[in-house]
C-alpha cells in the first residue's frame, strides 16, 4: 500500500517471536546437540524428575513434549530416545542472548533504510517504535521507516532477520500486521524461521478464520465457554454480538473479545515504563584480539553514540558495560561501577577504553566480532546546566570518522 499524502489510516507493525527461544540457546551454546530432542527444565529439586518443562526444540516436540508438562512425563515420552538431552533453564544466559539481539534489533532498524533502488543504506534516523515484551519477543513499528509499503516493510523484515541469525545465531518467526493483535497472531503461523503478512485490507478475513484460541488474551477457559456458545472463530465472535457478549463476560472484556473478532486494535507500540539501560552495538571492520588505532576510532564512534542516547534522555548514568560477541557467538560482559552518577563524556570513554583493554589482555586468544556499549543504573538528570554539561553536549558533534 503506497502513501498517497503525507498521513496513512493504517500502520505497519511487527511482532518478532524468537522460536523455542531457551533450547535455541542451548543449542547454540553447544553445537552438537542441535539435532537432538532438547528440553530445558525448571527443576523443583524434590528428586531428579521433579518439576516442569520450560520449552523443547521441535524435534522434542514431534515426540508430543511441550511447555507446562512434567519433567518425568517428558522423560516417558522419549524413553525410546536415546540422545534426548534435559537441560536446568540457564536465565542469566537467556537473558544477556536476549539483550543482545533486542540491542541489535533497535540498533539496525533504527540506521536502516531503503533507497528508491531498494538496496541498502544506514543512516543515523530513529523513527521506529519498540515495545519489549519479554525475552523471546517484541513489536517494532516500522510505518514511517517503510514508507508506509508492506512490501516494503517485508523487505525490510527480511534483511533484519538475516541480520540477527548472522549476528546471534537465533532464528525468529515474524508478523506484519496493521495492528499488534494481527502481528501477533500472523507470527505464530509459519514456525520456525517464518514470516506472515497480512495487508489492511486482508485483515478482517484473516481475524474471521483463526480459531478464537489463536487471539491473545483468550486462553483455555473462556475459549471452553466460547465453543459452549457455538463459537469457534473470529468470525463467529464478530457475529455473535457485543450486548450478547457483555452479558456472558461483562462489559470491558466483552468489548476487547467483540473487537478482536473484527481484527481491530488501536494499541499503541510504546516502551513500557523507563529504560533501565541504553546501549548500542557495531560491527567490528575486522575481528580483533587487541586495541589498536582502528578499533580505538571505532571505539570512541559507538561511546559518543550512546553518550548521545544519554543526553536525549536526559538521564545520567554510574554503570559502564562493556560486551564482546566473538566469531564463534559466545559472549563476554563485563562492566565498572563509578563512584557517582555521571554525565562526563571523557569518564564514559576512558572507562570503556579500560574495560575493554582489561578483558582483551586476560583473554588473549578470542576474536571479537561485535562491540557493544551499555550504560545502567540510570536516573533522571534533575541539576542544572553547567559549563561542562555545554562542553560535553558539544563533543558529540565532533565528527569521529
């Protein structure tokens, strides 16, 4: 759908869904097990079995594994298997492949667009909204970076997901909707490693044949209630009428379940409460095991980027993190405290430059692939201007490179 004017009565959002995203992880972090049935566990630590499966890979799931069942059911089920492997859910390691890959994906749409020849171009514009939902996923509204063009937009999709099995090594399953709702649904259709469009004017067909259970916020209860109604779609939903509705589920989610079955929503994608971290993360020109000149370069481009994020927010900050991702996609974190809360450039820079020296000497083998800096502990910025704060606003204008 081409732009007409300036304004656009749809809008164009992504869910991005990564697929069976903890034993992706474990997956990646041991290669040799990829091809086995993986499940990863929450352990109650009553007895060996005790306890229920996080989530499985889909050759786990082909034996009937699934989210929410026992531990010892699972192990039932692949008796027969003799490679099947059970891992503890390993958090801390889910949520830094997370961090990494909601880094990069704000980083890349945020420097990404296409040209009238649709080849590829970065340039330093944020027009994206992103809205974190949790580790395995996110919405991204990309209205104004695709020129308000689903095919557009898919091209877009198509080179982000490149980029993130390139960069992580995770694999994602996308929707592109008009709406959260659809996005969300249309993201689970074609797992794992699919993408599913639907275009405005495909919407209301598309919501009319998912099967009421397919629509979030309707879960094994009320779908139960909804077949005793004879109702099975959101077809059927839409049809059955909103006053019938509100008399079985009051008002407010009778209203959500009447809209849903036409397709429509008006959620906002908006970033859910402050940031508790900004960051950013490059590309290396090369993989490096030591600073030299050219990294140094690199190194002060990516600190002057994120000592801007800082100062548009308005926060200052007293954790500086550091992370490393290698060539073989492991990663390094590491981070330093400071003494106060600060809003020094030069402290920012010649703390990373510290960091990093540190890590590369006591690891000197490694070959780092991607560079990544992050602040936390943040707080709001609530002193008035000073003369260093008018100097330190200016360094950020001093081209780099």
């Amino acid at each position: 759908m081409q732009r007409s004017d300036n304004t656009s009565t749809h809008r164009i959002i992504i869910h991005i869904d990564f697929d069976y995203f903890f034993a992706q992880c474990e997956e990646i972090k041991r290669p040799e097990i990829k091809d086995k049935p993986v499940v990863v566990c929450i352990y109650s630590g009553r007895t060996k079995e005790s306890g229920v499966v996080s989530t499985c890979n889909y050759i786990a799931r082909k034996y009937g594994v699934k989210s929410g069942i026992s531990i010892k059911i699972a192990k039932a089920k692949l008796a027969q298997v003799s490679q099947a492997v059970f891992l503890p859910s390993d958090i801390k390691h889910y949520s830094e492949k997370s961090d990494n890959a909601m880094t990069l994906i704000r980083d890349f749409l945020d420097n990404y667009s296409l040209s009238a020849t649709s080849s590829i171009v970065f340039q330093p514009i944020k027009c994206v909204k992103f809205e974190y939902i949790g580790l395995d996923e996110c919405f991204v509204e990309v209205t104004e970076k695709a020129d308000f063009d689903f095919a557009k937009a898919k091209e877009l999709a198509n080179n982000l997901k490149k980029q993130i099995r390139k960069e992580t090594g995770l694999t994602c399953s996308m929707g592109i909707a008009p709406n959260k709702l659809i996005a969300k649904i249309a993201s689970d259709l074609q797992k794992p490693d699919g993408m599913t469009i639907v275009e405005p004017d495909e919407a209301k067909n598309f919501i009319s044949k998912c099967n009421v259970d397919k629509i979030p916020g309707i879960g094994p209860k009320t779908t139960a209630k909804l077949l005793e109604m004879g109702i099975r779609t959101g077809g059927e939903l839409s049809a059955f009428g909103l006053f019938r509705l509100i008399d079985a589920f009051g008002k407010k989610y009778a209203t959500y379940l009447y809209k849903s079955g036409q397709g429509i929503d008006n959620e906002p994608v908006k970033s859910r409460g402050s940031a508790k971290q900004i960051g950013r993360i490059i590309t290396l020109k090369r993989d490096i095991s030591q600073t030299t000149s050219e990294i140094d370069g690199e190194l002060e481009y990516i600190c002057k980027s994120v000592y801007k994020m800082a100062l548009d927010q308005n926060v200052i900050f007293r954790n500086i993190g550091i992370l490393l991702i290698l060539n073989n996609l492991d990663n390094i974190t590491r981070s330093k405290s400071l003494k106060t809360h600060s809003r020094d450039f030069h402290e920012l820079y010649s703390s990373v430059k510290s960091i990093l020296n540190e890590t590369l000497n006591n690891y000197p083998n490694i070959k780092v692939r991607r560079l990544g800096i992050k602040l936390s502990d943040l707080k709001d910025n609530e002193g008035q201007n000073t003369m260093l704060n008018f100097i330190n606003n200016n360094i950020i204008n001093t081209k780099t490179k």
